[in-house]
C-alpha cells in the first residue's frame, strides 16, 4: 500500500449505467486488457484483421490518464497480454485456421504464428506482442499473458487477484475502441451487454467522472514526489518498519538510505539485549552501498520495485551465494555457490538484506535453546522462550529490527516462534514459494516460511515470492478448483470457521484457554460462524510427525553414516533425539502404513473444507499450548518441545496453509507458577489453517482479525 491510497476514502462512488457503482478502492485494481502493439500499431494482428487503427489507437490516451491515476494513488494494477508460446502449441488449430480457410478468403494471408512487421504475430517474447511504450507495466505491476477465450481461461489472474485481497476490479483497454475499430455498431452493443438487465454483467463508466472520483486524494501530474525532487525540509524516520508504512515514507521523500541507518543502529544496539539473534550480519558499508545503488537505478519515486528499501533477515539454513550456510551446526557449515530462489526473488524486488539469523541446530526444535550460538529470548521478556526453530527471524521481527525474515516451517517453525514474540508467522501451501536452497530437515515437508509484524505485510512478500520451480521437485504445478470471491452484501463479511473440541484444549495452560475463548468471541463478532468439525484427522495426522516413522526423514536427508561420523559436532539434545530415531528401527512396512495414514487423515480434512455449507473456511487453534520458560526447557528438553507441536504439526503432514496471528497480551503474573513479583506482558496467538492452496482466502479472514486486534475491536 502507498503513501497516497492511505488517504483514500473507504469507498468511491462514481456514476455509472444502470446505477451508480461504490467500489472500495483499496480492494480494487486497474485491469488493463491487451494494450499490445500487434494490436495498436500498423502492420499487427488487429491491423491484418482488417481494424481502423485510428479508431482503436483511441483507447490509449483515456487508457494512459486511468493508468496514471491509478499509480498516483498507489493502487492495484493488472495487464494482460494475448499471445501464444513459440511452438504454437496453446494455440487450438480452430483459432489458427479458421479465417484463413474461409471460402474465397482475400483479407487473412496471415495466420497467429506467421513474421510480419513486428515479429511474429502473437507469439510471446516478439516485439509485436509487447504492452505499447506508453503504457508499459512497472515493476510493481503484474503482466498476465493469456492465450485468449478470456482474461481469467487457462491463467493464473484469479490467483493473482485473490493473493492481493482485490475483490473489485475496473476494467479499461481495447474494450469499446477495440471493438469501434472493427464495426462502429459493436461499441455500443459491447457496452449494453454488460449493463443489461439492472448489471447482470456489471456496470459501465465514463472516464471523467471517474476521474474526479480520485482528484481529491491524488497529487497533480507532475508533483514533486513524482519525479523524486526532495522535499524542502526532509521527513524525519518515524521507526515503522511495516512495509506500507516504508512505502508510504519514502513516497513522501524520506531517504531509504536514513532508514536503513537507523536499522543498522537498532540492530547494533539490540545485540548487547541479545546477542544470539544473529549468526552473520552483513558489513554495514555492503548494506548502504546496496541501497545506494538501488537508488540509482530507482530514482523515481514513482514505479520502484513494491520492497524497495525493504530490510529483511534470513534463516541461516537458506542458501546465500557466497556465505557459508551453517544450520547452527558450524562444523558442517558449506558455501553455496548459487542462492535459494526464494531469496533472488526478494532481492529483485528491491529487499535490503541484513543478514542471516539464529536456529535451533539443523531445524531440529520449536524451543530455540538448540544452538551453539545461544539461546534468542522472547523480545516480550528474556526468561521465556522465543521459539523455534526458526527463532532468530522471529525474534528480527518481533525486536523491530527488520520488516520481514525469510524463514522455514516443518513442524510449526514459523509459527509457533511468531506466535512468542507477538509477530505474524506464515506457512504457505508447500510448493507454492520454492524450497530449492534451504538446508533439508523433513524435504517432503519443509517450506519456506514468512515472518511479519502484520498479515498485510507477510501477504506481500509471499505474492511477490510465488514462482513455480521446475527444479523445487514438490513445486505445485496446478491451481486449485477457483472459488468464487465475496465482495458484496453480507456474504462479503461472514465466514465458516472450525475449533478443536474442549477435550483437545485441555492441554492448554488456563491463561492460554481462556485466551482462546476470547478470540472465538471476536471471530463471531466480525462475522463468524463456528461450526463443529471432525479434529480427529489433525489430530491424528499431528501424531505422525514424531510419534511415526515419518520423524526418520530427518536422518534420510543425510548420507549414509553421517550420525555416527558426526556425534560430536551436535548438540546434546540434537544428538539424543536422532540417536532415538535410530534406535525405533522402522521397517519401510512402517513408512507405507503411515504414508496410507497420511493420505487417509488428508482426504478426511479435506471434507472439513469442502466447498459447501457444511464446510468451514478455516480451523482456528491455538499456536501452541503454552510458552515455556528458557529455565523450564533446558530442565525437560524433550517434553517442552513436544508439547509445542501439538496444533502445529497437522499443518506440515496434511499440506496446509497457516498464518499464526497475535491476538493479544496477558500479564506474566497470571501465569502458572510464575515466580513472585513477576511482571510485564506476554503475547498470545492463534494461528488459522486453511485447505491447501487457498492461500488467500485463509489470509483474508487472518487479515481481518489481525486488524480488528490491533484496532481493539
């Protein structure tokens, strides 16, 4: 979100036939169809097939005027594209051959494919099939390319739309002119067809008015924050680190090179708090000369990359070219020659990378007391834990130190670290980011995790990281079934969630249940309905992780006789644990029975989220069922952390989606057994669990109580 969509109103309303159309602009984007130049210019497609160019050309001044007003006010923009792959083989032989082999056919002698002035016609990467100069995409802007029968056939513009929570859409482009261009009489009959019938289609605009609606909220062409004149008296860093809030910060002409300063400060001075957050920092002049750079390359304000001067940590179990991977285990510490996708594609975005952070050793523990190099404590109070494994990320986040981590969830590592530092901890579906480059715990469950202090921010970062991997071999390479969007009347505010049953919340700690009983309250105020559901699959598919034999892909990850000729170089718990691993001696018959359980318990949450009335659109638990003392778990190493997973494990085992959220704060005091005298807060969390792939229809409902807490509603 930008500096100037801050300003926007909740909604807009803006004349239009058969009524008037209220649209709430920060859920809305700018559709822009197919402003190709084999379809603009002479000698392409749309020319070839016999249109009046100066009447199609037309759609590019009014199409410009929206665009720019759209950027201007920091919205959503989308453009597709009409053209077909190299071989042609997305092209059905009817759209290739039907003209041409029309009867006494003198118009069409060429075909989608043929070299004409441009390139070849319709084909993706030619000259021809490129957005006209004007109106070329920004960095921050998506470009889907269609191979026609309709923006949304055969894409990924659904996902797309959902993943940035658009539930409105304003469409511009070769509509109405593309049509006039062809037959004067088309215009008009397009544009009543859409109308027709009191808006079964939807609504039809003109472009003044509509124009007026954003005047108010939007600068003059030309402004100084445009063209990146710094202001007269420069603003001054205010410590929000959130993404918007950066966005917005440096639109109105705050240095990112002041931001990233102060981050180097913080993160200097929060090092004596806590010295075990970081496992590598990068040196201070790498980091300014990299935003330096990017400033340079960016010196617009206007059209820079959506992370520009964005800070971000890194796991230390992610690859980085050139810096040695260490998994908290230095004796086994490599350096990669190439990066973790992932990572590449932040850094493209414009990201400001700091350094890599602290875990339990090998991704082996959700306490966070498993490395060699110390023990990460809650930014809330340093006697209880931070978690893990992926505790130095979410400890950044959590102490304010950068925006976002870049993190890993096998068993609830993203998560349940989040939810003790009061931060949002996010498992996307798993194949969705690429896992290619991080160090392998479970490979068939690890997935990259993002941290954030906010479910906006974390939705940001995963949108922008998905990008199938043909080399990631658990990448998704399909979409789900679409579900329709909500974006209207009471439907667009109501959803359908789940609970465990009162006999699974029993080995919660009391402050933790009653807890859990507020945050139901609060779903069914903003709209939920809860619904019982069948817990047992997650429950039982929970108990495979550990309890199984699915636990020995932790040693399967590695070669043959690395335990016994690495002992040594482990950490005492680590040890113990693979060494148990070893001693269950599970037989393959073990491994199939569990794979046909998993598969079992996976058809039978996939009822719990079926696409009906009986279905719920999320299950809601706890992120975890207490949080422990540093002092308590160095006392019971193994039994705190397996008391952990409890409603985190299923997430992994049954590929879901999870967005652990804050949901408040209750006094250490409060606690079971804390010390006299104790006092301070500490966080509470829940984490939501959506089917797998509905990525953003889970991010919706976590997005709307994640603001209705920090707003106290």
């Amino acid at each position: 979100m930008s500096s100037m969509s801050s300003t926007l109103p909740p909604v807009l309303v803006v004349p239009a036939k058969p009524y008037d159309y209220t649209f709430p602009p920060l859920k809305t984007a700018l559709l822009v169809i197919d402003m190709q130049r084999d379809f603009l210019l002479e000698g392409g497609f749309g020319h070839i097939e016999g249109g009046f160019l100066d009447a199609v050309q037309a759609s590019v001044e009014p199409t410009e005027r929206l665009l720019t007003t759209f950027r201007q006010a920091g919205l959503a923009i989308f453009h597709t594209r009409e053209g077909h792959k190299p071989d042609l083989s997305d092209c059905p032989s009817s759209k290739l051959n039907r003209q041409a082999a029309a009867p006494n056919n003198t118009q069409h002698s060429k075909v989608i494919g043929d070299g004409a002035d441009m390139g070849r016609l319709l084909v993706r990467g030619e000259y021809g099939h490129d957005i006209v100069d004007t109106l070329q995409p920004w960095p921050n802007e998506v470009v889907i390319d269609k191979p026609g029968r309709g923006a949304f056939w055969n894409t990924t513009l659904l996902d797309r739309l959902k993943a940035r929570a658009i539930t409105h859409l304003i469409v511009s482009g070769l509509i109405e002119e593309a049509t006039a261009g062809y037959d004067e009489e088309f215009k008009s009959c397009t544009l009543q067809m859409i109308y027709w019938s009191q808006g079964l289609f939807g609504f039809v605009a003109n472009l003044e008015p509509l124009l007026r609606c954003f005047a108010p909220y939007i600068s003059a062409p030309g402004a100084s924050w445009i063209i990146n004149a710094p202001p007269q008296t420069p603003p001054t860093f205010d410590g929000d680190l959130t993404i918007s809030g950066l966005q917005q910060a440096y639109r109105g002409g705050l240095s990112p090179v002041t931001v990233i300063e102060a981050v180097l400060n913080r993160i200097e001075e929060f090092s004596e708090i806590d010295p075990a957050v970081w496992i590598y920092r990068e040196p201070r002049q790498a980091v300014l000369d990299r935003i330096r750079r990017l400033q340079i390359q960016w010196p617009k304000v206007l059209g820079r990359p959506p992370l520009f001067g964005v800070p971000f940590s890194v796991k230390d179990s992610i690859d980085i070219a050139g810096l040695p991977t260490t998994t908290a285990c230095p004796p086994l510490a490599r350096v990669p020659s190439e990066s973790a996708p992932s990572y590449e594609i932040l850094l493209s975005q414009g990201a400001i990378f700091v350094g890599k952070t602290n875990l339990d050793q090998l991704a082996t523990g959700m306490t966070g007391c498993r490395s060699p190099y110390g023990i990460p404590r809650c930014v809330f109070n340093r006697n209880y834990i931070s978690g893990g494994s992926s505790s130095g990320s979410c400890v950044s986040v959590g102490a304010n130190l950068v925006s976002f981590s870049l993190a890993t969830d096998t068993a609830g590592s993203g998560r349940i670290p989040s939810g003790f530092n009061g931060v949002v901890g996010y498992k996307p579906t798993r194949g969705l980011i690429s896992a290619r480059g991080v160090t392998p715990a479970c490979l068939s469950l690890d997935c990259i995790a993002i941290v954030a202090s906010n479910v906006s921010d974390a939705r940001t970062v995963w949108d922008l990281a998905v990008d199938f991997d043909e080399d990631d071999r658990y990448a998704k390479t399909c979409a789900p079934i679409p579900r329709h969007i909500n974006s209207t009347g009471p439907q667009a505010v109501s959803f359908n969630f789940g609970i465990p049953p009162l006999d699974a919340l029993q080995v919660c700690s009391p402050i933790y249940r009653r807890k859990f009983n507020d945050v139901v309250k609060k779903l069914q105020k903003l709209g939920g309905q809860l619904q019982a559901i069948d817990w047992k699959p997650f429950e039982n598919a929970g108990k495979l992780l550990y309890e199984g034999s699915f636990v020995s892909e932790r040693l399967a990850n590695l070669p043959d006789g690395w335990l016994e000729q690495n002992r040594t170089h482990l950490h005492p718990v680590i040890e113990s644990i693979f060494s148990a691993v070893v001693a269950r001696n599970s037989t393959a018959v073990d491994a199939y029975r569990d794979l046909q359980a998993k598969a079992l318990f996976t058809r039978q949450a996939e009822k719990v989220f079926e696409y009906s009335a009986a279905g719920v659109d999320v299950v809601v638990v706890p992120s975890a069922p207490r949080h422990w003392t540093v002092k308590e778990v160095l006392a019971e190493p193994v039994s705190t952390n397996s008391l952990l997973g409890e409603f985190a494990h299923c997430g992994n085992v049954l590929d879901l989606c999870a967005v652990a959220v804050p949901a408040g704060t209750y006094p250490v005091e409060e606690v079971q057994g804390a010390a006299d005298g104790a006092n301070g807060q500490l966080p509470f969390s829940v984490t939501f669990l959506g089917r797998s792939m509905m990525d953003a229809e889970t991010l919706d409902i976590a997005d709307r109580f994640d603001q209705a807490t920090k707003n106290n509603m």
